[in-house]
C-alpha cells in the first residue's frame, strides 16, 4: 500500500490521496528497511534550496502524534490527516535530519553523531528557521492549512519542538505494551534484512537505534540505570521492544506530571473502540473544525482490536515494564501465552 493510501481513502477525498503522494515521494525522505532510497539525495538538495528561499506562508499550530511505533501511530495520523485542514507527514524524518544533523538515529541519512534526545539548545535559530521553512514549502505545494507531523521518537524531544514550534499541538497514544511490543517484534523479524552496509531492522543500522535508546534514554532512567549495560546486551526483539515502550511511555508520563496539558492522551483502544468520541476530543484539543466526512471516514476505518496475550519478558526489564503498564491501567498476566 503506497503512502498508507486504500481505495476508501482515494474515494473519501481524492485531493488527500494527491497530497499523501506527493508527502510520501516528495517531501519525507525514504529510510532504512524501503525502496527507492535513490530518491534521499534529490531531497537533500531539494532541503537546501528551501531553507535559503523566503518562507511563503505561516505555520501554526502544527500537530504531532508521539509515542511507540507500532502503537496505531499510523493509523491515528492516516484517520486524523483525513480531516481537511490536515497535512499527514509520516515520519518525515529526512526533513528534520536536513535541519539537526542530530535527529538520525536510525543511520537512514548519515552515519555520525546523534541523539536519542534533543532539547531547546538545540534549536537554534537556524535550525527552527530551517524546518519552519520546509513546513511551510509543505503547505504550498499541498495546499494544506496545518502540518500533522507523525514522528513517534519525538516524546524524547519535547522541550526541542517546542522550541521550534511554541504553539504545537502533542497527542500521546498509549497501547497495551504486550501489544506493542508484539507488533515491533514482528515487524523486524519481518522486515529486517541484510545489506551492503549491515543489518537494518527496527533498530537502526547494526542496531544504531538500539545503542542511542540505550545511551542517551536507559541509561539515564531513574529505575533502569544501574542496568543499563546489562540491558543494552539484550538480543531478542521482545525484550528489546519491551526496553523502548517502557522508557517511552515513562517519558510521556513524566512529561504530564511536570507540566499538566503540554500532552493530550490517546488510547489506542478507546480510539479503535470509540473513534467518534475519542476523535472529537482530539479535535477539541487540537482546534479543528467540524468535519463530517472526516468523522465517518475515521467510524470506517478503525475498529476494536483484539489485546494480545502477555508475553515472557526478561528479568532486566519486567519489573519496570509491569509497573508501567499498571501506571497506565493495563493489566498485567504473569503467566506468560
């Protein structure tokens, strides 16, 4: 399915199925594990030139989707960029790379530096000025009103969005962990191949990912830092799934507690069991019109997912994975499927 699009969709809004492709081909860089990275280098000098023309028009109050990949991020951008104000931009993480040399984790542009974490220092005027710029070039060519910037890693990089972005709107998703941590097993066993370069999977270039999340995340995690060495030695995609939906969503709830309204929660299974409800809250939050078609498009598209069983977790991260999962009202089994 190309740039998330399904004949429902196409069908819907044909002017959204246009500006989806043209995100997809155009604008959001191609990572590791797809095709036609050929495409990364054009859009690199496509950045650059953008970054040296004036900015055509304001961006307001862009919208980010932060959480745990594979925890209906996705979807919730796919639904929610259905509404005619909206811009989806899946991950656009070539456009952020070309701003903060930074932001690569995954080794999908470059092979240098990088932080799992970025704060308000690194927002500099050039770089805010920069991804500013590309936004908005976004909204021209598209003919969109508001950015909705899917880029689940983001929960680690707040106070840096902000900085760029003062008037941004944050929705959390949260997910039963032994779902998400399921569905990110599966994915890089599926996906995950051998190239040229090394092993690119979930985890970035010979787990590049994995070492960043470690060293800038685990290791600095009140509950987890005294076994951050044995915890970067885990080698099964459970654990290590495990590992990164625990420190993310302790990172969204921390969040909260220090500064109450800077997120909006979303449970993915109140989304796909009740998206009427749970979209118009979102929308309340967000500031976004009434949009009929968008609601019913959305009534469509999701519905209740059946929660997966619990899953045999390592020592190293039960205790804390089990206590977030209580933190956020989900059960825990410990008695594994």
């Amino acid at each position: 399915m190309i740039a998330q699009l399904d004949a429902d969709y196409i069908k819907t809004r044909p002017t959204k199925a246009a500006s989806r492709l043209v995100a997809h081909l155009l604008l959001q860089g191609r990572p590791l594990t797809t095709s036609m990275r050929w495409l990364n280098p054009l859009l690199m000098a496509q950045y650059g030139l953008i970054k040296r023309l004036p900015m055509p028009r304001k961006v307001v109050s862009p919208v980010f989707v932060l959480g745990t990949g594979r925890s209906g991020t996705t979807i919730l951008g796919k639904v929610l960029g259905m509404h005619r104000d909206m811009l989806f931009l899946n991950e656009p993480k070539a456009m952020w790379h070309s701003a903060c040399v930074l932001d690569d984790v995954m080794g999908s542009y470059q092979l240098g530096e990088a932080s799992y974490t970025l704060d308000s220092t690194q927002a500099d005027e050039a770089t805010s000025r920069a991804i500013r710029r590309i936004y908005s070039y976004a909204l021209l060519v598209t003919g969109s009103g508001r950015v909705l910037d899917k880029y689940p890693e983001m929960i680690f990089r707040v106070p840096f969005v902000r900085a760029v972005f003062p008037d941004a709107k944050m929705l959390f998703l949260v997910r039963n962990g032994y779902d998400a941590l399921r569905s990110i097993a599966t994915w890089s066993k599926r996906a995950g191949r051998k190239s040229s370069g090394g092993i690119e999977d979930w985890w970035g270039l010979d787990k590049r990912k994995w070492n960043l999340l470690v060293r800038d995340v685990v290791a600095k995690d009140d509950d987890l830092a005294d076994r951050a060495e044995a915890i970067s030695g885990l080698t099964r995609h459970e654990d290590m799934a495990a590992v990164e939906w625990a420190v993310t969503m302790r990172t969204g709830l921390r969040l909260m507690e220090e500064q109450p309204g800077l997120l909006y929660t979303v449970h993915y299974e109140a989304l796909c069991g009740e998206p009427g409800p749970a979209l118009c809250g979102v929308c309340d939050y967000c500031n976004l019109s009434d949009d009929p078609k968008f609601l019913a498009y959305a009534q469509r598209t999701l519905s209740p997912v059946p929660a997966r069983p619990a899953a045999e977790l390592d020592p190293l991260i039960r205790d804390v994975f089990e206590d977030t999962m209580r933190r956020l009202d989900y059960p825990v089994d410990p008695s594994p499927a």
